[in-house]
C-alpha cells in the first residue's frame, strides 16, 4: 500500500475538479459561470483581478475536466487517447505553465499566463509534479461506466480500476457472475 491515504503533489485538487460531474446522476456542480467562479474560489484558483467568468469559461473548464477524466482513464486502462493528452498541453501552453527557480534553487511548476488561461493551467500544477515521481499514474477513474468518479488508486501494484471496491467494485463482479451464470 502507499503509506498515504492523501494523494500527493495536491493530486486531490484534480480528484475534486474531475469529480465535479457526478455521472450517475448527471448533476454538474461547474454548469453555470456562478459555479464555476464559486468552485474555484472554493480551490483558492480564482484571483482579485480576475474577469467575470461567462458561458465559454465554463465550456472551457468542462472541455478540460472531460479531457482530465480521459487521461485518467487510460491510466485505469492503459490505452493511449492523444487527442485528451493534446488538449491538456494546449490548457498548459495558454497558461503558460512554466518551471521557476526560486533564489535558492528550489524549483516551482506554476503558470505564468493571468486571469482564466493562467486559473485553468493551475489545475494541471498537480500533474506535472506527480509525473515526475509516477504518482500521475496513480490517478484513475473508476472502470464503472455509471461512476467514473476520479481516485487514487493506492494499491501495492497498481492495479486499482474501481473508486471503491464496495460499490462499484462489487456491482462489476456480481455482473459479470451474472452473466457467467446466464451462460
């Protein structure tokens, strides 16, 4: 097990954005610009300077979430999807996600980019840190297609593919047994 029950590298902060369509009942906490301006204030992502989001930020952040949830999926997976891999970069490069040296040699990942380019590209922070150490492949999403919920897959190797084993873990299992038993 990993000796952790908290993500690494603030990997919770894409957990909770990627969770923020919750796909069995369909409800879209990032569905109007208000809450998406709440959500990232919630985050501490939303600055003083920033412009009144509107109905493209929103398509923006959703665009970017769902791209998330595709990454994250290919880790459950292990298929490739270029086209979400793409669009992350596209996200980074717009914030201008840049590497920092600090005067004392300590090196930060943070966007450069202002207002809602540089607000989205601060949600890809996580990733680029916990890429460097493998951590990234740790974030899944769940295998069940009325779930897909994000989670950190703490198994010894890898090869968690649910969000829990209770739920959606044994709703696959006792499926599939059905189906075996059916035959």
């Amino acid at each position: 097990m990993v000796s952790s029950d908290i993500p690494p590298h603030n990997l919770q902060l894409v957990i909770d954005f990627v969770n923020t369509l919750d796909v069995e009942t369909d409800e879209d906490r990032l569905a109007t610009p208000g809450q998406l301006a709440q959500w990232l204030g919630d985050q501490g992502l939303i600055t003083d300077d920033a412009p009144a989001l509107r109905t493209t930020h929103v398509s923006q952040a959703l665009a970017l979430r769902e791209a998330l949830r595709t990454v994250l999926l290919t880790h459950t997976h292990g298929e490739r999807d270029d086209d979400a891999g793409a669009h992350l970069e596209h996200v980074a490069e717009g914030g201008m996600l840049s590497v920092r040296f600090a005067g004392d040699g300590s090196v930060q990942i943070t966007p450069r980019a202002s207002g809602y380019p540089g607000m989205l590209a601060q949600l890809l922070v996580p990733a680029a840190y916990a890429s460097l150490d493998g951590s990234w492949k740790r974030l899944k999403a769940c295998d069940a297609d009325d779930c897909l919920e994000a989670f950190y897959d703490q198994s010894r190797n890898r090869s968690g593919r649910w969000c829990t084993m209770a739920d959606c873990g044994n709703r696959s299992k006792v499926r599939a047994y059905r189906s075996r038993r059916s035959q």
